[in-house]
C-alpha cells in the first residue's frame, strides 16, 4: 500500500466529522464548548446606577468649596432598596459599593476624603458630578452581543452570561467519545503480568486527552483479538458516544480486526500515512458516527490521536480552529534521520528562548514503544524526509497544548 500525505489523510478524515447538533446546556457545563448562535443581552449590567466605592452619596456641586459640612439623612448597603431616599441639598447619604445611587445625588466622595462628626459629614475634596458612580448598563444593554456564534466559552463569558440571568447558552455539545484498547497481550491495572503480557498504557493516555480537548471520555475497556468481541463492544460504544477511539489491531499483523469489523459495521478507509510514527489509520464510520482506528504502539497511538482524531473531533464540538499551533523553531542539537518518504514526527522539548525565537531539542528514546520517553516532550519536532537537520537550522514545530482558540 503507498504511503498518502499526511494533510490529504487529515482533509479526508475532517470531512467525515460534522458538527454535532447544538443544544443549550447549563452554564455549569459549558466551559470551552462553542457557541452555535450569538447571545444578546436583554438588560442593563449594572442594573442600575451604583457606587463603585464606600463613602457618601452628596450633590457635586455642594462640596465645590472643601472642607464642606453635610447632613447625614441616611445609610444605604448593597442590596437596599434607595426609593425611600433622597439626598438633598447639603445632605448625604453613607452608602457601600454596591449599593444603588440615592435620588438626588450625583456623585460619591470616598470615605478616605471625610470625617464624620455625629449626623454631620465633613468632605475634604471636591467631586465632580458622576465620580465612583457606575452607571446602569455600564457594561451591557440591551441588544448588545454578550458572546458571538463560534466562540469558545471561557470563564468569564459564563459570568458575564450569569450577569443576565442565563442558566443555559446555545452550543455544540461536548462530543462523548468512546476510547477501546484491543490486543490480547493487554493487562487490565495491577494484575500479574504472565508470559507475553503488557499492561494496557493506551487506555489512560486517550481518555486523558479526550478529557484535555474538552471532550467527554466514555472508558470501554478492553476487547480481546477477536471479530466478535471488538463489533459488540464498538456498537455498545457507539450505543452511548458520538464517536469511537480504538488502539491496536490496524496494521498487516494476523490478529489485526478493527478494519475488518469497521468494515463489516460501516463504511472503512485505511492509510498508510506518510509519517513516523503513527503511519497506519483505520478511519470507519458507523450509524454516522466517526470510528478512529489508532495503531497500538503507545506513542503512535498518542500521536495519532493529536494528529487525526483531535481535529476532528474539535470540529464536531464546533470549534473553527482544529488544529493545534504550529511555530518555528530553531533546532537545539541535530536530528539524524534516513530517507523514507515519511514526514517523522520528532517527540522534542520546545521552549521560547532569549531572543524570543523557538527553541526545540529531541527527547531521548524516539521509539514508538518508548512513551516515557516521549512523555518528557511537549511538541512534535516535524523534520521532513531526507537526512535530518543540523543545529541552528529551522523546523516546523506542534506545540502539544494550547489551542489556537
Ligand atoms: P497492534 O497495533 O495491535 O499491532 O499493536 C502494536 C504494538 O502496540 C504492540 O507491541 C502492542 O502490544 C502494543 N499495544 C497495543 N495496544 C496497546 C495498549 N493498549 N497499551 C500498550 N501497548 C499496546
Ligand atoms: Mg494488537
């Protein structure tokens, strides 16, 4: 089989991954989900004119010639209602911030300008009208656009929609993603490992990323080497899940099923992707649902998920940007490599250097069975066919976290 590009493999997959139909969920549960329509406010925030300090709530033009004696008529918290007040002429008003303006007055001297003596308060500065006030839809009015179509819902886009009384926003669900590991050499937690076994490392690491990408991971388990193990539980999977994450059984081995049952569910393509590690993708549809075969070896699998499976997943959670960021990177030591026709993936340490340019060097360990060693990494040196590159010359690097928003 010839190898395909890495990018062609990338559209194909991309296309197949539509996104998913929005919903309005709670506030609670929407951090970094997309919104599918725009939200407008339908009040003013702030409410209403308020203080912005503790102090007095007077008529500017009283304290025009500080020090300046004021009756106090009043006191107003957070929270109180100002309709019983007035201030007048040569009167305040002691209100907290927060609290809303009284009738009558027109600015706010801080408590650190007065003294009190009694019901009299003495101002020693001289206000200018609308000082410390925060005016009633300061922030927001009616009409305004809180948060537009596409945007990824930070913290502070979800109290800013708190602020204006919404419980739910309009998005594109979180995908629920089913993550499965095949091989019948796996090892579930601590048990005893017998001759030929190995612990089963890909599950905790996928789920782990499924989690990081702001998707919702949904444990399967582990199925056996076996046509009918692994079809019951991909449709059990896919019973509860947008979409399926598999590792293991996608290469030419005798044992390898996924692509059969993908085949044999739905509709299968499989690549030999132009690139080391991860070269083998088994990609199905199933119901509709996007079925990603990874290949096995830790790293692979790792680095396949980033690759095909992320992107396209941010697209069924409505994001408009799949991929993560690329920059350029000045290579710390050289990366020796041979020509094979494959893009390689360079698991590197990247860091910003001095001058502000990139800075990347090769962990040790690039196997594709040495996920420890790769775990030190936090990109992915791309170090195109040929012989490898020497120090100080430049390479396009993937940075592993972040997103380009
Ligand atoms: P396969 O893609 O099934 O041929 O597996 C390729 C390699 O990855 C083999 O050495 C497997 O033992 C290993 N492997 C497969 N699945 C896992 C897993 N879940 N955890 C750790 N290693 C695995
Ligand atoms: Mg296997």
């Amino acid at each position: 089989m010839s190898l395909t590009p890495l990018e062609d493999v990338q559209a194909a997959v991309l296309r197949e991954c539509e996104p998913l139909t929005p919903r309005a969920v709670d506030l609670q549960e929407a951090l970094g989900c997309v919104t599918s329509t725009p939200v407008e406010a339908e009040e003013l925030v702030p409410p209403f004119d308020n203080t912005a300090m503790d102090g007095f709530a007077v008529q500017a033009a009283d304290t025009a010639d500080p020090p300046v004696e004021l009756k106090v008529v009043g006191t107003l918290a957070a929270g109180a209602d100002p309709s019983g007040f007035r201030v007048g002429g040569s009167e305040a008003v002691r209100i907290m911030t927060g609290a809303p303006m009284p009738p009558g007055a027109d600015a706010v001297v801080m408590v650190e300008r007065t003294r009190t003596e009694g019901d009299v308060v003495v101002v020693e500065h001289h206000a200018a009208p609308g000082d410390h006030v925060r005016r009633a839809g300061d922030d927001l009015k009616p009409g305004d656009v809180v948060v537009d179509a596409g945007t990824v819902l930070t913290p502070a886009h979800l109290g800013v929609l708190a602020s204006l009384g919404y419980q739910r926003v309009p998005v594109f669900p979180r995908p629920r993603v089913g993550v499965l590991s095949t091989g019948d050499e796996l090892v579930e937690g601590a048990a005893p490992l017998h001759a030929g076994q190995i612990r089963d490392s890909n599950r905790p690491t996928l789920v782990a990323l499924v989690r990081q990408s702001g998707f919702t991971p949904v444990d399967l388990g582990l199925a056996r080497d076996d046509e009918a193990t692994i079809a019951a539980a991909v449709e059990k999977g896919l019973a509860s899940c947008d979409a399926l994450v598999t590792s293991g059984g996608v290469s030419v081995g005798d044992f390898d099923y996924v692509k059969a049952v993908l085949d044999r569910l739905g509709s299968m393509r499989s690549w030999q992707v132009a690139i080391k590690p991860a070269k083998p993708l088994a990609f199905g549809t199933v119901q509709g649902k996007p079925v990603f075969g990874l290949p096995g070896n830790p790293v692979s699998s790792m680095v396949s998920f980033e690759l095909f499976a992320r992107p396209a997943l941010r697209r069924m959670g409505g994001h408009r940007r799949f991929f993560r960021t690329q920059v350029d990177a000045v290579v710390a030591e050289p990366i020796r490599r041979r020509p094979d026709g494959k893009l390689h993936l360079v698991r590197v340490v990247a860091a910003p250097g001095e001058d502000g340019r990139w800075r990347v060097r090769p962990v040790g360990g690039q196997g594709s069975h040495q996920l420890a060693a790769a775990a030190a990494a936090n990109a992915l040196a791309l170090v195109p066919d040929g012989d490898g590159v020497e120090a100080g010359s430049t390479v396009k690097a993937l940075l592993l976290s972040g997103d380009p928003g």
